[in-house]
DNA sequence: CATGAAATTATTTACCC
DNA sequence: GGGTAAATAATTTCATG
C-alpha cells in the first residue's frame, strides 16, 4: 500500500463504476499499471468488492432501526447461531457483535413503523436465547463513504 | 421499480463493477435496454452510487467501536453541527442520529486501542456538549450488501 | 414508447519493453 | 512503470412492434 496504490483505492471508494483509463489518469500512470494494481489489490483482499448503494426507500425500506440485544448464556454455540440467524433476516442491514452491556447491536430497516414492530415482535420478542432488547428509531444515518489510511501506528 | 428494475439492482448491489453486458445477459434483456435502466435507476436516485469495500486492517483501521453518546442541549443547532463536526473526522465511519436514552451512535476504527483512546479523550472527552458517553469495541460487524426490496405495504 | 440489432467509438487486457 | 495491439465493452443510431 504505496501512496499509489492508496489513491486508487480513494478513487474506486468514491466510484467504483469509473473506467480504469479515469483512475490511470487521476493517479498519473498508464492504463496497463492502474489495472495490475487494482488486480493485485483485489487478490490481496483490500480491495473486498464493488457494491451499488441503494436508496433504502426504493427498496421499501423507509424506517431503521438500531435494537441493542442481550442474549444467554453468552457460549459460543449461542452467539454464533444469533450471528447467523439475525443476519439473514430480511430486515437485517448488519450486525455488532460488541462488548459492554449489551451483546449485539442490529441495524434494522422495514417499511413503515408497523412492519418495524410486526418484525420485532415476530422475529425478537419470541427468542429464548434473548433476555432483553430496546429499539432506537434511527431518525438520520450519516456513513462516509471515502475512508483515508490512517497513519501508520510504527511510524 | 418493476420486477427487471430490482433484478439490476441486485446485481449491482453483488458487483458494482460487472459490465453492463452481463448485466443485460443475466436478466435477460438487451444492452442497450439495460443501459438505459441503469441510467433511469441513477437519475432517479435509487441508485445512489457505487462504492469500493475496501479491508479496515489494510486501511490501518483495526479496531472498531460503537461510541453512544448523549448531548445537551437538543436544539437543532447543536445537534447540526455535532452531527457534521463528527461525521467529518478521520477515524468516524458513520454517525447514526436516533431516538431514545441515546442521542447518536458513531461508529470509529482507530489504528490499535492506545489510538481509539486517544481519539476519545482528544475529541469526545472534551466536547461541550455532550453530557456523556459509553464505548463499546466490536469484536465483529457483519454486514449484508445485497438487500432486496420488502414487499409494498400497499398490498 | 420501450425494446433490440447493428455500427461506431471507447476501454480493457495481454504481452513485451 | 509504460506502450502497443487485439479483444471486449459502451454507446449511439435506427428499425420494429
């Protein structure tokens, strides 16, 4: 991760749809350079993918929702199957696994207030493994998009 | 959104960077149709861009936490401006404003804890409007990057 | 008016310096 | 890292139902 190889990966965070002849330019290198290097940091893993993001009304998706989850007992067999089955619900954005009081946070969209609830009632309420939940309405989500190395922790 | 719009738009959310060639090929219509979709989809504002996911190790980003913090006083002023002031430093990945005991979450990575510490006491610790706040690490954030629309409330 | 086929223009990619 | 040429893709135009 040279300061070329960290332009490019600026660039293709800001669109990720532009040519590879555009980030050549951008970054100052030849086409053929741009596109060995986009290659090799896929291959290495810090390039994970391309993704379009969508607008969550579009998809039906108009209310969020953050639910902070205690689950027990805290073993490892219970909070890997939470992980999993939380994760593939429909409604489900992502999932936390944190420390502190509480165990999990779920980011949650639905269409409306009404499915929100139908929705927790339905697929929290009747957990075993769940001790207790609390539900924050999310009234504005900010996610930057463009994230910058931080500096090296050594140097 | 008919049911073709949401076919490119799964697409596009599992590989942003697939051309539209395929895209066409795989849902079954022509290119130039496709295209015009696609097109139709960004100016409509369903699409809202495409983005590269890119590793937080490779970015020296290694540790995350999810910072819940409440401030005072809850005037709009206030909350405008902690919510840009925030959302524009390094180490903040998202800032989620919601309702409840909490005012904001905000979602950081830092480079190792010494530096997720230091970021809290330099620009948390400090703030005069918040009245308090509890950090949690995020031993693991699984996030889903294809999201299909829920059906229409309508029906 | 949306679709699809063909022609044109532009980009990607493999190969060698 | 760069240059070139063949393969591939994007985009425009225009005919069709």
């Amino acid at each position: 991760m040279d300061e070329l190889d960290s332009a490019i990966v600026r660039l293709l965070q800001e669109d990720a749809r532009q040519s590879n002849r555009d980030i050549a330019r951008k970054v100052g290198i030849a086409a053929s350079t741009c596109l060995e290097r986009i290659r090799l940091l896929r291959k290495r893993g810090v390039i994970r993918g391309y993704h379009a993001d969508i607008d969550l009304g579009a998809l039906n998706r108009g209310v969020q929702a953050i639910v902070a989850a205690q689950i027990r007992p805290l073993s490892r067999d219970v909070v890997d199957s939470f992980e999993r089955s939380v994760a593939q619900l429909p409604e489900v954005l992502s999932v936390f696994t944190i420390a502190g009081s509480d165990d999990f946070l779920v980011h949650v969209s639905a269409q409306d207030i009404d499915h929100l609830h139908a929705f927790l009632l339905d697929r929290f309420t009747s957990r075993r493994e769940i001790v207790g939940f609390r539900t924050s309405i999310i009234y504005q989500h900010l996610t930057k998009q463009v994230l910058e190395p931080l500096p090296d922790p050594h140097h």
